[in-house]
C-alpha cells in the first residue's frame, strides 16, 4: 500500500478511475454469471434437494469477491505523482465558458435594468397624470369652497342693503315683499345642498382617480414581475448551457438574484400602499373639512336668511301712520290760524260785542270741527292698528313657512317665531296702544285747553269791546253836552250884542 504510482493527474485521472471502477464491476458482475450457469449445469439434482446448502456456498463466493475488490482498493497509492504536464485545453475551455457566464451576467443586468426603467417610466407617467388630475379636482374644490364663502357673503350683502335702504324698503315694501319671499325661495337650501353634492362628485372622482394609480401601479409591477421571472428563467438554462459553475451553484445564483428582485418588489409593494394609504388618508381629511366648512357655512347661510326674514317682518312692523296725520294737519291748523289772525281786525272802531260774539262762535265751531276730525282719526288709527295686527298674524305665517323651508327643526322654528316675531308683533302692539292713548289724551287736553283759551280770549275781547263801547257812548254824551254848552252860549252872545246899542268911535 506504501508503493507510488504515476498516474495521469487532473481531470483525465478522474475518467480513468472511473473507467477501472466500471471495468471492475464488469468483470464481477460476468464472474456471477459464469458460476451461476456451471453450477445449474452440474447441481441441478443437488441444489433441488439442498437448497440452503448451495444457497450458503454462493453467498460465501460473494464474500470473497467482494474481499478482492477492497484489496485491490487498499493497493491503491495514497498520493498522487504527475507523470507529466497537463495540456492547457482545460484552462481554455475554463476561460471561455467564464467569459460566456460573465457576458450572460452582464445580459441580465442589463435586462433587469431596462425593465426597471421601463417601469419607473410607466409609474412616472402614471403618477405625472395623477397629479394633473388631482390638481384640477383641487381646483374645483377650492372654487366650491369659495362658493360656500358667498353664501354668507351674500346674506350679509342683502341684510345691508335692508338696513341702508330701510325707507324705501317700508315705501315699496308690498312690492319688495314678493320679490325677497320669490328670491328666498329661489335661492332655497336644496341649492346648497347641491352645493355639497358637487364637492361629493369631486371628492367621489378623486378617490377613483386614486384606485385607478393602485389599479395601474399594481398592473405594471406584475407584469414587471412575469417579465423578471421570464428573464431568470431564459438565464437559468443559458448559464446552466454555459455549465461555468455547476447546476446547483447557478441555482443559487439566479435564486440569490430573485431573492434581491422580490425585496424590491416588495419594497416596491410597501411604497405604493404607503403612497395610496396616505393620499387616502389626505382625501378623507379633505372631505372631512370640506364637510365641516360646508356645515358651518349652511348655518351662516341659515343664520343671514333668518336674519333676513326678521328684518323683512321688522321692516312691516315699522311702517307709521304719519302720512295719514300730515294729510290732516294742514288743513286744520291753516283754518285755525285765519281765525285766531282774525283777532288782528277786531280793533277801535270797529270792536264790538256783536263782532266779538261771532267771531267766538267761528272759532268755536272750528274747535269742534277739529275734535271731530280727531276722534275720526283716532277710530282710522284703531282700525289701521287691527288690519296691522292681522297682517302681522299673516305675516308671521309666511315667515314660519320661510324658515321651515331653510329645513330648521320645528324647535329652532317655535323659538324663532316666539322670541323675535311675536315679541316684535306685542311691542309694536302695546306702542300702538300706547300711542292712541296718548293720542286719545292729547286730544282732549288740546280739546279742553282751546275752549279755555277761546274762552279767556272771548272774555277779553269781549270786556275790550264794552270798555269801547262805553267810552264812546261816553265821548258821545260829552260831546253832545260840549255842542250843548256851545250853542249856548252862541245864542247868549247873540242876545247880548242885540241888547247893547252901537258905539261910534272919535275921530283923529
């Protein structure tokens, strides 16, 4: 066993040790087929009737078959002399199928790279259109935000345009009536509500557009996945071909490789749910806050036309009866005054008690025209006070109808109509009633205070006239007595130059 043998080194050593072991377990196997044909031919009778004898001597041939063979193994040298240089084919063919396994390599690279491209392409188009479209959705939404701004800007512009044009408000108000119950009703809250289902469309359309990247980013990186499986596969059997490495190693190879490749597709896959969870997550906290915006600007738009609709019935309520009163006013307070100027031409000599007498009695009847005239009024004011009443009751009808149109709880609609309707129908009613009463009293005072003064007047003017009167009775008397004495003593000094004869005078 310690001897040395030269044997052919390298590969060709491995076929020869192949073909000896091969030759060797030919030779056995032609060595049991002889003995078992000369032993039929020579035993058949004994090996019939001994069976387990014959069967025992073959196994020992066996045996000892199978001796020689680790004999001969046992010879075998334990270190391996080369006999003489190998030739370089083996080294070349080494060389060739490693520069055939690096170009396949370097094909697959390239490959997988291409693909990668091809897909980052796809998913930068694809995400470039997403954001077009999710940019004119955004578009749309922040102008049905602003329309939502305009809703309360356009109660504040009505409620402004009530207060700075309240009087032609209250000239033209049966008019202007129709008109704001025609434009609330026509810009009723059902339009608002469309309002909303516009930003449910956008917002509707903005998920869709989201489902339609996960739809599409899902489709491109499958089919990258069949195209990097088909890629692998035409590499496994052309590196196999190449037979650089063993099967087994580019097994390991293209499995390393795929290993890599599912790490990025998944990582690929954890991006795109990130991307598509966090662009859902900004979706509904848009749609929340939109949802909140619209709510509170649905009850600032409530807000102004319940506002609208109280200063329209305040508006109603406000209307006076002055133009009745300065219908009347003029007429009687000219007539009155000619009469109380016409004091001016009840003066000497002209005064008189007659005159005196019949001017009182024109004023008076004046006086009585004029309270007449004022309890008619009053009873116009009653009257005017009861059709505003109703109309009011009529009014308040319409605006329940109005706000219970704006989709307002029947509480919210109670407490309106209780806190601002029918407190401004009680107030104005008890000014009203408070107002005839101080009609109704002003009246009369005026009533007893022009007697009084017509009166105190009268007794004036009257004492003026008899104090005239006797004067001049008295003047008349006097002179009558002056025209007496007068001629009295001109028919004295008549008698007396009758009397006394004529003297002549010396002369010079």
């Amino acid at each position: 066993m310690c001897e040395s043998r030269a044997v052919p080194s390298g590969k060709v050593y491995r076929q020869l040790f192949d073909a000896q072991v091969q030759l060797s377990r030919s030779l056995l196997a032609g060595r049991r087929d002889t003995d078992c044909l000369s032993a039929e031919d020579s035993n058949t009778t004994s090996r019939t009737l001994c069976p387990l004898s014959s069967r025992g001597q073959q196994v020992d041939d066996e045996d000892d078959e199978d001796d020689e063979d680790v004999e001969e193994v046992s010879r075998l040298p334990d270190s391996v002399v080369v006999n003489c240089p190998s030739s370089d084919i083996i080294e070349r063919l080494t060389e060739k199928k490693s520069q055939k396994h690096k170009e396949a390599l370097k094909q697959l690279e390239t490959e997988l790279t291409h693909l990668t491209q091809v897909c980052e392409t796809q998913v930068r188009y694809v995400s470039v259109e997403l954001l077009s479209s999710l940019q004119d959705v955004d578009l749309r939404l922040n102008t049905l935000k602003d329309g939502m701004e305009h809703l309360e800007h356009d109660g504040v512009q009505v409620r402004e345009h009530l207060e700075h044009d309240g009087v032609h408000v209250r000239e033209h108000l049966e008019h202007d009536g129709v008109q704001v119950r025609e434009h609330l009703e026509h810009d009723g809250v059902q339009q608002v509500c469309v309002l909303w289902e516009q930003v449910e469309r956008q917002v509707k359309l903005k998920e869709i557009r989201i489902q339609e990247l996960n739809h599409k980013l899902t489709e491109s990186e499958t089919q990258r996945t069949a195209e990097i499986r088909a890629v692998l596969r035409k590499y496994l059997h052309l590196l196999q071909r190449v037979s650089y490495l063993p099967p087994a190693d580019v097994c390991r190879l293209i499995h390393a490789e795929a290993t890599m490749l599912n790490q990025s597709l998944l990582a690929n896959r954890r991006s795109v749910a990130r991307l598509l969870l966090r662009l859902q997550e900004e979706n509904l906290q848009q749609e929340n806050l939109l949802r909140l915006h619209w709510v509170e600007s649905l009850n600032r738009w409530r807000r102004s036309r319940v506002t609208q609709v109280i200063d329209r019935f305040r508006a109603l309520c406000s209307i006076e009866e002055e133009p009745l009163l300065q219908t009347l006013k003029p007429d009687l307070t000219k007539h009155r005054e000619d009469m109380v100027y016409g004091i001016c031409f009840l003066v000497p000599p002209s005064c008189s008690t007659v005159l005196v007498s019949d001017w009182f009695n024109q004023l008076t009847a004046i006086n009585q025209q004029i309270d007449a005239r004022h309890t008619s009024l009053l009873h116009q004011l009653r009257g005017c006070s009861e059709q505003q009443r109703q109309h009011g009751r009529a009014e308040v009808q319409r605006c329940e109808e109005a706000l219970s149109a704006l989709q307002l709880s029947e509480q919210e609609v109670s407490d309106i109509i209780n806190s601002q309707l029918l407190t401004l129908i009680g107030q104005r009613q008890s000014q009203v009633e408070e107002r005839l009463a101080a009609l109704e009293r002003c009246s009369d005072s005026a009533t007893c205070r022009a007697l009084a003064l017509t009166r105190c007047v009268f007794v004036v003017m009257r004492g003026a006239a008899l104090l005239w009167e006797t004067h001049s009775r008295r003047l008349e008397t006097r002179e009558e007595e002056i025209k007496q004495h007068l001629e009295d003593l001109r028919r004295s000094q008549q008698r007396n130059i009758q009397v006394s004869p004529p003297q002549v005078s010396p002369p010079r």
